[in-house]
C-alpha cells in the first residue's frame, strides 16, 4: 500500500530507482531528517532532568535604565541556598542545583522518589559596571539582581543629533 502513494518507487508508468540508488526524494528527506535532528539534538542540551518531567533552563530578564543593570530569573520551586551569584570580570554567573525528594510510605509498600538538577547561566555585562553596590533579592521563586552603573560610565553618553540632506 505504501508503495503505491510514493511515485518514485511505482513499478507501472511512475518513476522507478534501483535499490543502489538513492532518488533525489529520498536524499531530501533525509537531510531534513538530518536538519531537525541537528536543532533538537541542540535544545535537549539545554535541557535538565527533574524527576519525570523535564525543565529548561531558567527564564532570565536583562534591562538596562540609566542607572542600573536588572537581571530577573524565574526560578521556581528553588530557595535562595539552592543558587549562587557571581560577577567575575564583565560577567554575571547564575547557577544553582534543584533537588526534590518525595517519600511516601503506606501499609504494604514504602516509595521515596529523588531528583536532582543543575543549571547555570551567564550575562555579558556592560563596563562601569559598580561592583560594592550590586545587590541580588531572593522571593517567592525569582531572583533580582540591581547592578548600578559607576558615575563615570553615566556620563559618557552623548545623544547625537541627526540632520535631514
């Protein structure tokens, strides 16, 4: 039956290719077998084993005002002891490790589920960065952290006008 729906491969009238070769249909196929393949092979690396389901990477906002760098992480389900915040030259490191364990125990059998995970993400600051005043806060599951900028580096911007020919 399956046979019939691909031309390439009918005996009567259609195209026909011998099994040494490989029609231009089937090569087409494959490389797009091969293109996805390449994509998710390359989102699975992101990915952390929790338990049954599977979590991404944490969800991370930069903003950038005037005065301060923001940096917002979801991370939910984690507290502040679970994560660690480092700045080492121009660049902020968040990691951290989930770990769950679920024990239940009933009259003919005793179930203890355990899980363990890391991550890690790092943002490429901006110079001027002021390192004693960076500050990180830690509730209900999201992580802020306020990177205000040094004196000199506000006052090295320069609006520039623009001219119509």
């Amino acid at each position: 039956m399956t046979h019939e729906i691909m031309p390439w491969r009918r005996k009567k009238g259609g195209l026909s290719f011998p099994l040494g070769d490989q029609s231009p249909f089937v090569a087409l196929h494959q490389r797009m077998n091969d293109l996805f393949d390449d994509f998710f092979g390359e989102f699975d690396a992101g990915l952390s084993r929790y338990g049954s389901r599977f979590m991404t990477m944490p969800s991370i906002d930069v903003s950038e005002t005037d005065d301060d760098v923001r940096v917002t992480a979801d991370l939910p389900g984690m507290d502040e002891k679970d994560v660690q915040v480092v700045l080492e030259n121009d660049i902020l490191t968040i990691k951290g490790e989930k770990k769950q364990e679920h024990e239940e125990k009933k009259q003919n059998y005793h179930m203890v589920e355990r899980s363990y995970g890391q991550f890690q993400r790092e943002i490429s600051l901006p110079a001027g960065v002021d390192r004693e005043k960076i500050k990180a806060t830690f509730k209900k599951g999201v992580l802020k952290v306020v990177l205000p900028k040094t004196p000199e580096s506000k006052s090295t911007q320069k609006r520039i006008a623009i001219s119509s020919e």
